[in-house]
C-alpha cells in the first residue's frame, strides 16, 4: 500500500477519471503508476458532463459531512448522471 495525499479537488478528479476509465480508483492508479496508458471509454463531451457531476457529487458529499443537506441538488445531480450513462 502507498499512502497518497490529495487535494479533494484532486480525489473528484482521480474518481472521474476512474470512472470514465470503466475502472476503481485503485485499480486505475495501479495502471496509472505502472506507466499504462488509461483511455476513457466516454466520447469527450459524456467525459465533460461526467466530471462536472462528479466535482458537484463531491462537493455535495463534503457539505453533507459537516452537516449540511439539501436532497434536492442530489436528485438533479442523479438525473444528470442517468442521463449522460443512457445516452
């Protein structure tokens, strides 16, 4: 195990970019160290909308966790998300 400071902006980022691989953090991190080159499986514009939902599903996670929590930004958050995996 190799113990890695990030940023939280910095750990959206790395889930994003995980996700838009197919592939874990772990596991996508793993590839990234070993010098292999991970390609999304999204078009750029799906990859785009991914990581904007992303940053805001983390930043609703972080106000969520101090107390803070409004359902409603999340449910749009969702649907956004629904729709960029269906189309």
């Amino acid at each position: 195990m190799i113990p890695v400071r990030v940023t939280e902006q910095e750990h959206a980022q790395i889930k994003a970019n995980a996700v838009l691989a197919g592939l874990s953090v772990s596991e996508y991190l793993r590839r990234l160290g070993a010098g292999h080159q991970v390609k999304a499986r999204f078009e750029k514009e799906e990859k785009r909308n991914l990581q904007g939902i992303g940053t805001n599903l983390n930043q609703l996670a972080a106000y969520a966790n101090k107390g803070f929590f409004n359902e409603r930004p999340l449910l749009d958050i969702l649907e956004q998300l629904k729709k960029v995996l269906q189309s």
